[in-house]
C-alpha cells in the first residue's frame, strides 16, 4: 500500500493539533516529523518536546525525519508509543551500522536519508539492514522548495535493488512533492510519499489531502 506523509514542518505550529486532527480525519496514513538542527542543515525547526505534544491526541504513526549532527544521542529521545520509523542522515552517520542497530533496538523502523547528492552505492553494506530508504528530492532544510527530477532515476534505482535484496524496504521521497508530479514518483517506485508546503500550504487542506490519496 502507499501511503501520504504529510509533514508538520508546514503546519501552523499554534494549531498543531487541530491541523493534525484534519489530515487524520482525511486519511493520511503517517506524520512527518522534521527535526533540523541548525549545523546538519541551515534551519532549526524543532525538538522531541513538539512531537510528544502530539501523544495521546492523534493515532496516526510517527515518520521521524532527523535532520541532526551526531543523532546517536537524540534517538531515544524521538521513540514513543506512536513512532513507527526513524531515519537518520546518512551523510551525518561516521557509524550508520551501528546507529540502524541502535534505532533497532528499540523495537522502531530503522531508515536512512540520502541527500541529493548522495549515491545510492554509499548504503551497499548496510542494505539488508535497512527497513527505510528515503530519497530526498531538495536540499534538506526547508519546505516549499523545487523538485529536483535526478531523485526520479534514483529511486528507481533503488526499487531494483529493493526487488532483488529487500522486498520489504519502504521507499520514501521527500521534497517538493505536488499533485503535479506525485504520480511520477509512485510509478518510479516510491511507496510513501512526503508532503508539506503542498499539503499544509493549501486553501483546503482536507481536500488537499484526498486529492493525494486519490492518486497514490
Ligand atoms: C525538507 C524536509 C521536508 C519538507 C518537505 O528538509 O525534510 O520533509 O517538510 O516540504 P515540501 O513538501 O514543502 O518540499
Ligand atoms: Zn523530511
């Protein structure tokens, strides 16, 4: 099945709950949660504290998108009943082995980010590891930015490897995704789909959200 991810970095962060409220009642299957650090990417969004406000009041699994220098003393801090994934940088990763085994070990999805300019061959030794990839389509540290299309070619890229040596990996894009090239990245194989600006950003969020799903 693919799935919507919505990302919460576009939200209107003094109504967090209630636009949380609207995706969910839509139908949006998963929430993003983009962490940025201000030293991995040049933009500081928010901490553990924010996403944990959500507890309690939404059932919609939590994407955990970490953005972070040194995330090996974070992770815990982003585990809670509702986290399903958590995806460290790969480029901020000195041990990825060992962090995936980390994430792991507390009983959560273990994913990988790869910036634009970041080859897929960097995942070889860890890739039967791997329970995420996600493939970011921007330069990490901002909504609202423009698609980059070599994303297209390495996800494809991807989902053969994913044919021939992980059929359970989830393919996520990430990254100035609209309405206008969403089926583009569902047909190169990515089968869930990260949406802020585009989501959040729109008169209607409600519809937004249906109009997506309509074409996952
Ligand atoms: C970018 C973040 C994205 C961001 C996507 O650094 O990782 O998740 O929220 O926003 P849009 O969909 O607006 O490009
Ligand atoms: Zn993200």
């Amino acid at each position: 099945m693919n799935r919507l991810a919505p990302s919460i970095l576009s939200a209107d962060f003094s109504r967090l709950g209630e636009e949380v409220k609207t995706i969910e009642e839509a139908g949006a299957h998963i929430i993003h949660v983009d962490v940025m650090d201000g030293h991995f990417v040049p933009n500081i969004s928010f901490g553990s504290a924010v996403m944990k406000s959500l507890l309690g009041k939404t059932k919609l699994p939590f994407d955990v998108h970490l953005m972070i220098t040194d995330p090996d003393r974070y992770i815990k801090d982003f585990v809670t009943e509702n986290t399903e994934i958590i995806t460290v940088h790969q480029e901020a990763c000195i041990h990825l082995h060992r962090t995936l085994q980390m994430i792991k070990s507390h009983g959560v999805k273990a994913g990988v980010s790869l910036n634009p300019a970041t080859p897929l061959f960097t995942l070889e030794y860890v890739f039967e590891d791997l329970d995420y990839v996600l493939i970011m389509s921007v330069n990490p540290g901002f909504g609202g930015q423009k698609f980059i299309p070599s994303a297209l070619e390495k996800i494809r890229k991807l989902a053969v490897m994913k044919a021939q040596r992980n059929p359970d990996l989830i393919i996520a894009v990430d990254g100035g995704i609209t309405l206008e090239n969403v089926e583009d990245v569902v047909g190169a194989g990515a089968n869930l789909i990260v949406a802020g600006s585009s989501v959040f950003g729109a008169p209607d969020v409600k519809k937004r959200v249906q109009d997506f799903l309509a074409l996952l």
